[in-house]
C-alpha cells in the first residue's frame, strides 16, 4: 500500500511540474503583450500587432481582432491572387504588359516618374517587382487589374480562407479618395491634380478618422493578415516556385527601413511590405532569427498624430521585443 501510496505521489508531482512551462509560458506571453502595448504609447494612436514564429501555435496579439487600413501592406494579397493566376497556367511571369499612360499614378513611384512617355511593356514579373519593394502604384493598378480586380483578389482570399480581409480599391481610387477628389474618372482627376499641385503627395494631413475609422474598405485586421502570411509561408496558397519568388521580392524591400528592420541586428533578413498614408503606418512580413528559425509579424497603426519617424520607431520597438522574445525563449530550452 505504501509502495502504491509513494508511485501515485510520484506521478502527480511529475504531472504538475509537467504543466509548469505551459503556464509560465502563458505568462510570457501576456508580459510581452502589454510591454509592446506600452513601448507603442505616444508614439502612435492606436497599434495592432500580430505574430507567430513558424512552426509553432502561439499567436502574440494587441488588438488583434480590430480592424485596420492596410495601406499598401494590400499589395501583399493582391501579388498572391495574381500568382494565382499563373499557379493555374492563365498568365506567366514573362508576358509582357502594356502600361498605358492613363493608368499611371502621376508623382508617384518609379515607373511613373521615370517613364513619360506612352509605350511601355513590362513583364508581369517587372510589374510585381516594384509594387512590393518600392510600393510603386501605377505597378499595383496594373497587377491588380492582372488578379481579376479588387473583388476577385477578395474572392482568391476566402478560397483559402482567409475571410476578412478586404480589397475594395485600386490605389489610384484610395488616393482619390483619400485627398477628396470625387469623380468616376479617378486615374485622370488625381494625375491632374498632382499636376496642378507637385507638393499635394507631401500634404497628406497626418489624421484622416473618416477614412481610418469610418470606412470599411481596404481593412482588415492584424490576426488576419498574420494568417496571410502563414498561408504564403506554408505553401496553402501559392504553389512552392510562386511562393519562393514573392519571399524572395519581399526580401528586397527597400521602403520602411526604419520599421521592422529599424532596430535590428545588422544583415537580419526580413522579407516585408510596408504601407503609409495619413496616420496610418504599416510594415507586415518575416524576420529570421540568428539560429536560422523565423517568425510572421503584423504591425498596424492608425489615428496617430505623431510624426512618421515615430511611428517607424515603435514598428521597430514592438519588432525588436518580438524578435528578443523569441530568440530568448529558444536559448532557455
């Protein structure tokens, strides 16, 4: 009886030490939340954050069922439905595109700057490429009419499920929209009026509350954008050579270096798309660790009255906890 007595002492204990990581990790998880939710305060208005090391089920979230304008992070999902595409044999990477000068998004990005001129053809390859490592707009129209237009990307998104995320507008209407120059004719109006105004670009107003809080389009929020990128990672919603190649692209990023990458062990890679207008100041990808191991992150910030490098260093604050967090927890194993 003793003996029976002493082994069943034995397996509860052994079970309740058992249960111990998985407590203290819970408690790790809700002390780095509210550290993120305090480094952000005063440098932004209100901050959503959502990430996930590969591989693992813990989610690490601040408000991350809020909504929030995506910015130009929505060119991530409109380059996924266009792969789509060529995943199902309809296009290819190398056919070439007519660009007509109609569609460009005058003062804005490479290609409309630095081609002034009608006739351009550009590989869909050519067109994807500065959509996501320059934000170039007149690329993103031209992809996203490519990906069978707004409905169809939001369509291509909950054929993976991903059921909330909205893609309402091509960028050329956001911005219309955005400064207040109501007309059918968007492409035209906004060319004519950075025409008339070169500095208009310069004067977004640095709070918008009807276009950040008020209208539903464009948003989602941080956890399902977080599921985004998880499915690209995971092979769930592009094939394994159309996955590599937009990595690959996000790799080489060159916009929003002060946000996920702003605080960051030199030559850290970070695949990544960046979004801003207004108040709103957004970086989205993945961060590799030095031992090789990887984490998503969604960062999304919106009604903020601080200045843009503000809101660049508190992308950079919540990254870089995230980024210590995780590497810690692996070297306490």
């Amino acid at each position: 009886m003793k003996r029976s007595m002493k082994l069943l002492f034995a397996v509860i204990i052994s079970a309740l030490f058992a249960v111990q990581p998985t407590f203290a990790q819970k408690q790790n998880v809700e002390a780095i939340s509210q550290k993120i939710e305090k480094i952000s305060e005063g440098l932004v208005g209100r901050i959503g954050v959502a990430a996930q090391e590969i591989g693992s089920k813990e989610i690490i979230t601040v408000n991350g069922d809020e909504q929030f304008v995506m910015a130009s992070t929505y060119k991530v999902a409109i380059a996924v439905a266009l792969l789509d595409r060529i995943d199902k044999g309809e296009l290819k990477l190398t056919d070439l595109i007519d660009v007509e000068q109609e569609t460009m998004v005058t003062g804005d990005g490479a290609i409309a700057v630095n081609f002034v001129h009608p006739g351009i053809k550009l590989s869909v390859a050519n067109l994807i490429e500065p959509m996501i490592t320059l934000s170039d707009n007149t690329a993103t129209d031209a992809c996203l009419k490519l990906a069978g237009g707004p409905e169809a990307v939001t369509k291509m998104m909950q054929s993976i499920g991903i059921t909330d995320l909205r893609v309402d507008r091509y960028t050329s209407e956001i911005l219309r929209d955005f400064y207040g120059l109501h007309d059918k004719a968007y492409a035209s109006v906004l060319a004519e009026a950075l025409a008339k105004d070169p500095t208009l670009a310069a004067k977004q107003p640095l709070r918008n509350l009807k276009f950040e809080q008020e209208d539903p389009r464009d948003q989602c929020s941080p956890n399902t954008m977080l599921q985004l990128l998880l499915a690209i990672d995971s092979g769930k919603a592009l094939s394994e050579e159309s996955r590599e190649f937009l990595l690959a692209t996000m790799s080489r990023t060159r916009t929003g270096n002060g946000r996920l990458k702003g605080l960051l062990p030199r030559r850290t890679p970070v695949a990544h798309k960046t979004g801003t207008i207004g108040g709103v100041a957004n970086d989205v990808g993945y961060v590799t660790l030095p031992d090789g191991r990887r984490f998503a992150i969604v960062v999304f910030t919106k009604s903020s009255t601080t200045s843009e490098a503000d809101r660049d260093r508190a992308i950079a604050e919540v990254t870089r906890t995230l980024f210590d967090f995780y590497y810690l927890k692996s070297q306490d194993k």
